[in-house]
C-alpha cells in the first residue's frame, strides 16, 4: 500500500541528502544540542580540535579548564557584534588566536589541504528537530555544519491535506524570533517552507511581517519563458530541486560563502533567489567548459535583482579555473550607463572575503586614467562606465594571452556605438586577430603588430574575440542588443541564454504588475485665431508651435495640476501606510520647471500640509529670462537647497512624496516607495517599459500601482510592453552586406568620391604623428567642394542623403562588433562618412512664433479609460524582432504651407464631439451679459489680483449666484451646466473667469462709478 504520510516526505529528502548531497543522518537524541547557547557545543569543539590543533592548544595554555566556556562566549560575542554570516566567513578572534568555525571549499582542485579541511567540516541532516527548552516544538528537518544550525526546513504533504501555506504559517506563528536559534543572523540564516509543488524562503522570522519570497523554477523550469510554479517532474516530486541541488553540502557551502550577503542599511540577509543561483550557476559552467570568446545575454525582468546577480557572476568568473586549474578570465569588467556606479553591487562584492584590494570602482570621482592603471595592474573587478573607455583604448599594455569578462548592465543599443567599438579596442587580443588577417593579406604577413597603421589595429579588434566573454544583462533587448549577444539557434534566429521573465516575475511576486491599474485622459481642446490676418505658415511647424503653445498653456498645466494633486490625496496618499509617492513625467525641463511652479502655488492655495514636492532634471532651465536649476528649485522645510547627489534619499524621506522628472530617474532609479505615476510625455517601446518599471518595486505593506496618463493610450503602452513580456528573440541576423548597398546608394548621390576620401585620409593619418597648427584647417578646406556638391542637390534629396549618411555610419559600428570583415576601404569610408556628418548643415526648420497669433478657447479633459492593461502569454510572435531588410529611407515630403484658419480648423477638428455649438453660443452670451453687469467693484478686484486669486477665490461665489439668477430665467439653456459632471462645469468658469478678468483689467473704474 502506498505511503502517504507526511514521515515518507521526511524520509524521501533525507535519503537524497545522505545518499547523493554529502550529508550524514543524525538523529536529535544523538545530537547534544542545547537551546540556551542554539548550538551543539561539542561537535563544534571537536571539529576545532581536529582541524586547528595548534591554536587549540595555545588556547587552553590561556583559559586552561574554562576554555570550552570561554570560546561558546567570545563565539556568541563575535555573532551579537557582526552577524553569523561574518563569523562563518571570517571566524572569531580572542586574545590573538584566530579560529575558523568552518572551512570553505577550496576554488581549485589543487589546494589540497584546504580540501582535507573542507572534508572535515561535520554536514549533519537533523530531522525532528527540538528547538526550544520552553515547549516540545520541532522543526521538520534541520541541515547543521560543525554543531551550528543553518537551514530550516518545515515540510507538508498534499497528500494529509496541507500545503506550503500551513507551513509559512508555522513559521510565522510558531516560531518565536526571540528564541535564540530564530534570532536574525544569529543562528539559521534561512527557512524554507516546502510542500510536492511549491518552496517559499525567507531568512528572518518576524511573526505576521515575516517576508515569504517564492523560491520555484518556473512553470517551464529555469532559465525558460513560463510563469509562476514548478513543471512536473517525472524522476520525483516537483519541488526535488531544492534538496537534490540547492541543498546539496558543495552548492549550499558555496551560497554561504559567495551568494549571501547582508544588506547593512535595511538589515536584511539576502539569500539569491532562484533564478539568480541558476543564472551564474549556469553561466559559470559554460564559460568553464567552453573558456573565453562567447557572448551571452540575460534577459532578467526590471526589479528582479540584477545588481546582485551581477555582483555574484563577477565575484565566481573571477575565481573560475579551466580543467588545468588555470584562472579563466584576467579581469572582470562591470560596465554600467548608470554615472554614479550601482552601490549595492559595490557593497555585494565587498562583502566577500576574497576581494578586498581587488575590487576597483571607477567612479565619477576617477578618471580614465584610473580605469587604465586599474586594466595594466590586473585588478581583478573593475566597475565602470562605457563613457571612460574611448579615452584610454590605445594606451593598455598589451593583452596579449590575457583574457577578460565584461558584464554588461543595462545592454541595449549604447554597447553598439563607437564607445564599444572603444572598448573592444582596449581589451581585444590583436595578435590573435593579426594572424587571422595575415591570412588574408599576405604582404603583410612579416609585419609585427607594432608596425600596423591606425586603420588595421580598428580593423583587428573589430567582431568577437576569443579574449572577450560578454555577459549582457536587460530587461528590454533590442534587435542589435540580440544579434550581438544572444545565442544562435538552429534555424538562424537568436534568443538570450537565460529568461527571467516579466510575466514570472509578476505571477511569483517579486514586482508588482505596472499596467493592472492605468487610466488614461482624452484632451480635447479648441483653437481660435487671434488675429485679423490670416497668414500662411508651415503646416508641420505650425502644428508643432500650437500643440507646444497648448502644452504649456496656464489654463492646461492648471487643471492636470488640479487632477494629479487630487488624484494623489484620494489614492495614492492611503497607500503603503501612508507612505506612497508619485513620480511626474514631463516631456521637457521646461514643463517640469513650470509644473514645478504649478504644484508649489496649488499646494499653497489649497493650504495642503501633507504635501510637498521636489523636481529633477540635468543643467539650466532659462524660463522668461530666470534661470533655474534643481538645488534653486529644491528646498528643504528648513530652508536649505538640496543638491543633485542628496536628491534620491531626500525624496524617500517622510518630508517629500511628489517628484517631477524630466529625462531623469526613468531608468535605474530604484525607490519601493513610489507606488503612482502621472505621465505627460508620449512614450514609446523601450522606452514606455523602462519608465513604468520604476513603479514595481515591492515592499511591504505595497500592494499595487497607480498610472495615469494624460497622453499615451491603452493601446500605445499594451504595443511597448507585450515584445517584453515573455522572451523577445530576433528572427534572423542582420544582412552584412547590407552595409555595401548603403555605401553604393551613398556613391550615387556624387556628392564624394574615392579621391576625396584618399585625401581626407591622407590628413587623418598624419595627424596621427604629428599635428601642426594648419591640419586642421587644412581637413576643413577639403570638405568645402564637398558641400558645394551636397548644397547643390535638390531639398528631398537632400534629405535622403542625409538619412543614408546616418544609416551607413550606424550599420558600420554596429556591423563591426559583430563581424571582422577585413574591409580597409570600408572602415576609411566610414571615418570619411563620419566627418562629413559634422560639416552637413542641420536640417533648416522654418521658426514661427504662434502665441500672439492663437489664442486657447476651449481645454477639457475626460477619463478615456480605466483598468487593467493585460499582456498575452505563451504568444512567441509578440516578442520576435526584426532587422530592417533594405537600406532606403523614406524621403520626407516637402512640409507644405496653410492658411493659419485652415491649419487651426484641422487641429480642432480632432475633437468635434467634445464642444457643441451650443457650448460656444453658451459661453459667448455669458461674457457678454457679465461684461455688461460688471460694476466698480469687479473691475478693481481684476486690476489689484493676479488672475490666478481672482479665478480660484474673488470671482467663484459672483459667478455661481449669476448662473443660478440665468438658470431660472432660461432653464433649458443652462441645464447642461448643473447636469453635466463637475470638470465641464470648471471648464466654462476658466473661460469665462480668464477672459472676463483680461477684460476688466483694460477698464477703468471710473467708468462704473
């Protein structure tokens, strides 16, 4: 009859533990296990005596019979003072001796007798493990290492009706933290609840806040695209994974010393989740078997931890051996976009014992120079950005025999640009690409790499390399981020070696779902002609200058004003506790400066106390002549400016919850906090996905996100999430010879010749010897015949060769990382091609000023729509990208010229629904009647006020009392008005309000006396 008790569980795991994972069973009543110290003292003693004799016996010279004390008290010490996970590490120190509570095991094979230690380490699986000397509780099943207990494990069984939740639940209320084996980091350092389907983890009991995290595969197993869960397994339960791996003594001793890590600031002990542990395991093994020269991307989903997962790849491939115990890689590279380098990643890395002095940051604070000393000297980590590599490519000693990985964080399109190309220049092995190419042009082939040009040392390190590993992380690939990163599948198309993706993320948990509660406003507004004249103008421009003139239109950035402000005290405020922020995202600095205004003046009239607000954005703002910046703009409740670097913790603080950005702190920018999004800026693919993302942080007591967006649409942000949803591969690589078409196009265009590009080259490469003061000059004067020919062609051809000008110069840098073509006539063009786009005249775009030409008659704004956004799964056309097929480039049509009336009756006829006749007659016979009653007292009101104090206070109550008297004389035309909803009603009053009070102002109270 088949077993089904919760005891077969127990039994199953604990033979595999004991049978295959390197652990001895060891029954509780054979343990001398003692609650009041959380530990077996006498296996530990005994593993003390046995592994470090010496230091032993210099110990009890000192403390003679108290020695066993004295040691269980320095030990509880050394862990109340710096956590077990330090003491595990480092070991404890006590009036000069030095012991090791446990040892490691050794990275190579070689180090014997750090492998005979290893050995010596007591690994004892405990099951029914009685805890407490207060009650006769038990854990399920206990993994201890030299006496000391480390991992807990509560098991259930489907089978007697119990799951993982009944075994949270035994943790959360069972398990007092103030016994001393539950205390944080003092004795377990994590607890796994387990049931046949389902693990959980956490590493800190803290009763109801305890904070479970999932600790699954993935409905589709590791690595692959599917959701929450695990996959059937067919060789034993779903969940075998945990003991048959993660459990297993080698992977869970190489956790402790090199995955986890202690969070200083929030008191946290980070165990890797689940995908991350599988991320570098598998990593690490294919760049052992495989060795260095292949790339591999990482699409892991916003918020799921990248910073640590690359922090535990570097820590591992810097330590990684081949099969002959060599070390792999001669330097790990961390390359970040972000200018002020990832802290934690800094913090992750130097928490491990074996990197102190070798962990070099290269932050703003350095300079390139510090970069290259750090690459000479063979430092072993070096974090920095891609921007201080162009500046230091030619000066590295040579790599030659040395290999290197570069972490990526963040890949997308910038690593294609010439600052990669920069990078490969630096690192690239170019003896091992010269005899590649000695291959291919014989007369060079007795020529030594110190007698090769410019031209050949750009072409050697050109496509990959066996030096170089790429190790690309991001959430949101692109076509180029695939091809140059992705592994190859059989058919031709590319994927990323290892998904995480967005849809498991949300259904495990570990972010919060951005678009299940996104609402959307439809604008509608009015155009009218403030002028007599009827002029002609560009259409495009002028269509340009009316939708600029109404996005900064006081009446416009009022009432979003009103709406966000609102919005964020009836939901955003009562969220996480209280505590919640929102972040605005503004379409330039300019709009942020001025909403910046808009939101200090509001808060200020409504008297609103609870509120302030704070605004980011790069350089000056000049606006009507004043120039802003942030810390003139940031002031803190006591008066201080709040400068750039104090920003981000001066937000998360209890005295700020709004932040106005304008292109910054939309990507990278990591606060659990900010739980709504107002938008104000079209975004599009990327872009759309990155911005969002900063809302789905989770913490506890957050429980969803807000987004309200007054200018993309349910369908524009549902088109920019879905590619990144699940895996987003690309359907096959880019056509190479694409780039011999673009440069066939550009020849026809006769605006350059071979001649042309010899002389430009002739100047380029002498000033690679020596630079007299009439070379650049010279450079310059070659160009003048040059756009002599462009400026002859026609406006759309110009055009069109603009656009394959760009083209030709992208595809080159792009093309050049991935392949070595060798092409010398190629790459001369491409530098040719990349100072003839320095001298091209900038398109010529017709300025126009429309302000004292229009004027905003009507402005409304509606809730188009309201709720969750749902993203497809399991679609795998959605993600699959594209390159473009051909080089043409779509010739711009000549921007034509309108009327202003006709230009104006265009743009208002986007919303003919929205504002009636009617309305307009309506509110035309209210301005008329109020100007004809307006008295002394009105007019002062408007001249002694700002427009603002007389439409916000002084004229509210004046203006209710006439619509109530016109109601009752002309009920059917005013209905509308009481009927309508509330933001129509403030629509007409603004009107009215505004250009009432521009009218009194040019009256004379004299006149009503």
């Amino acid at each position: 009859m088949l077993e089904k008790k919760e005891i077969r569980f127990e039994q199953d795991i604990e033979t595999v533990l004991t049978s295959e994972g390197g652990w001895q069973s060891v029954s509780f009543a054979e343990t001398n296990y003692d609650p009041s110290i959380g530990m077996d003292a006498i296996v530990l003693i005994d593993f003390i005596q046995e592994t470090q004799p010496r230091a032993w016996k210099r110990y009890v010279s000192i403390y003679k019979e108290a020695a066993v004390d004295r040691f269980i008290r320095r030990f509880n010490e050394e862990v109340t003072t710096h956590g077990l996970l330090h003491v595990l590490r480092k070991g404890i120190r006590d009036r000069g001796v030095h012991f090791r509570v446990i040892y490691f095991r050794p990275v190579s094979s070689i180090s014997y007798d750090n492998l005979k230690l290893y050995e010596a380490n007591r690994f004892h699986c405990i099951r029914q493990f009685y805890y407490s000397a207060n009650n006769r509780n038990s854990i399920d099943m206990v993994l201890a290492v030299n006496g000391i207990p480390l991992v807990a494990l509560e098991l259930k069984n489907q089978y007697t009706g119990q799951s993982v939740e009944h075994a949270r639940l035994q943790f959360e209320q069972n398990r007092d933290p103030r016994e001393l084996v539950f205390q944080f980091n003092t004795r377990f350092l994590v607890y796994f609840a387990v049931d046949h389907y389902d693990v959980y983890m956490t590493t800190k009991l803290a009763r109801n806040k305890t904070y479970f995290l999932p600790f699954n595969q993935g409905s589709n197993g590791p690595g692959n695209v599917g959701g929450a869960g695990n996959p059937a397994n067919a060789d034993g339960y779903p969940t075998a994974y945990l003991w048959e791996e993660v459990l297993q003594r080698n992977q869970l001793m190489d956790i402790i010393e090199r995955f986890m890590n202690l969070e200083v600031k929030k008191n946290i002990l980070i165990f890797p989740r689940y995908h991350q542990l599988d991320v570098v395991k598998k990593l690490v093994a294919d760049t052992k078997e495989y060795g260095a020269g292949k790339n591999y991307l990482i699409q892991h989903s916003a918020g799921s931890g990248k910073s640590n997962s690359i922090a535990w790849l570097a820590y591992h491939l810097a330590s990684l051996h081949n099969q002959e115990d060599e070390p792999i890689f001669s330097s790990i590279i961390i390359v970040t976009d972000r200018t002020v380098l990832d802290r934690q990643l800094q913090d992750t890395l130097l928490s491990f014992e074996h990197t102190t002095g070798q962990v070099e940051t290269i932050g703003d604070n350095k300079t390139s120079q510090h970069l290259k000393d750090a690459i000479n000297n063979r430092k072993k980590i070096i974090i920095t950005t891609l921007q201080k590599f162009p500046v230091i490519y030619d000066e590295i000693d040579s790599v030659a025999g040395r290999n290197f990985a570069v972490i990526v964080d963040e890949a997308h399109s910038s690593q294609t640009g010439s600052s990669a190309q920069k990078l490969k220049q630096a690192l690239a092995d170019k003896e091992a690409s010269l005899k590649e190419y000695q291959e291919i042009e014989e007369e060079i082939e007795n020529q030594s790499l110190d007698d090769q040009d410019q031209l050949v040392q750009t072409l050697l390190s050109q496509g990959q390399h066996n030096n170089l590993s790429f190790f690309a992380f991001t959430a949101t690939p692109k076509e180029k981020t695939i091809e140059m990163f992705g592994t190859r599948q059989k058919d031709g198309s590319y994927r990323p070696f290892h998904i995480y993706s967005m849809r498991q993320a949300i259904e495990e948990g570990f972010i919060l779902d951005v678009l299940k509660n996104y609402m959307t406003y439809k604008t509608s507004y009015r155009i009218a002609k403030e002028i007599e004249d009827n002029p002609e103008l560009p259409k495009t421009e002028a269509v340009r200058a009316i939708a600029r003139y109404q996005s900064f239109h006081p009446w416009v950035l009022r009432q979003k004003t009103e709406i966000m402000i609102e919005q964020f005290r009836e939901v955003t405020k009562k969220a996480i506790n209280g505590r919640a922020k929102a972040m605005i995202v503004t379409s330039s600095r300019l709009h942020a400066v001025r909403y910046m205004k808009e939101f200090k003046q509001y808060i200020e009239e409504k008297g609103y106390k609870d509120l302030d607000v704070l605004v980011a954005f790069s350089g000056t703002v000049n606006d009507d002549g004043e120039e802003y910046t942030e810390p003139k703009l940031n002031i803190t409740k006591s008066g201080e400016r709040i400068q750039e670097n104090q920003l981000k913790e001066t937000f998360h603080s209890d005295d700020f919850n709004l932040l106005i950005v304008a292109e910054k702190y939309q990507t990278g920018f990591d606060e659990p906090l900010l739980h709504t999004m107002f938008v104000d800026k079209k975004l599009r693919g990327v872009k759309a996905v990155q911005t969002l993302s900063r809302l789905n942080r989770t913490m506890p007591g957050k429980k969803d996100t807000f987004v309200l967006d007054f200018v993309n649409t349910e369908e524009d942000i549902f088109e920019a999430f879905q590619p990144f949803y699940e895996a987003t591969t690309l359907k096959e690589e880019i056509n190479i010879n694409l780039i011999y078409d673009t440069q066939s196009k550009l020849r026809k265009f006769y605006v350059y010749n071979d001649d042309d590009i010899k002389q430009v080259m002739k100047i380029n490469e002498q000033a690679g010897n020596k630079q007299d003061e009439r070379l650049l000059g010279r450079l310059s004067s070659l160009f003048k015949p040059i756009l002599g020919r462009y400026e002859e062609l026609e406006e759309d051809v110009q055009y069109d060769f603009r656009v394959t000008l760009r083209n030709f110069n992208k595809w080159y840098n792009y093309i050049a990382q991935i392949d070595r073509t060798f092409d010398k006539d190629l790459l001369e063009e491409s530098i040719f091609t990349g100072f003839l786009l320095k001298f091209i005249p900038k398109e010529k775009r017709e300025k126009i000023s429309i302000d004292d030409k229009v004027k905003l008659e009507y402005y409304k704004l509606q809730e188009d729509f309201q709720g969750e956004i749902s993203l497809i799964a399991e679609d795998d056309g959605s993600g699959m990208l594209e390159h473009p097929g051909t080089v043409d480039a779509t010739v711009k049509p000549t921007d034509e010229h309108d009327t202003l009336e006709e230009i104006i009756q265009r743009i208002n006829e986007r919303f003919p629904e929205d504002f009636t006749e009617g309305d307009r007659v309506l509110v035309e016979t209210m301005h008329r009647t109020l100007r004809k009653s307006a008295d002394a007292k009105l007019v002062n009101m408007a001249r002694n006020n700002s427009v603002e104090m007389f439409e916000n206070n002084l004229f509210k109550e004046q203006f209710q009392d006439f619509i109530i008297e016109q109601y009752t004389e002309n009920q059917s035309a005013y209905e509308k008005l009481f009927d309508a909803d509330q933001s129509y009603y403030n629509t007409i009053y603004s009107f009215i309000a505004k250009d009432l009070y521009k009218w009194l102002r040019s009256q004379t109270p004299d006149n009503y006396a």
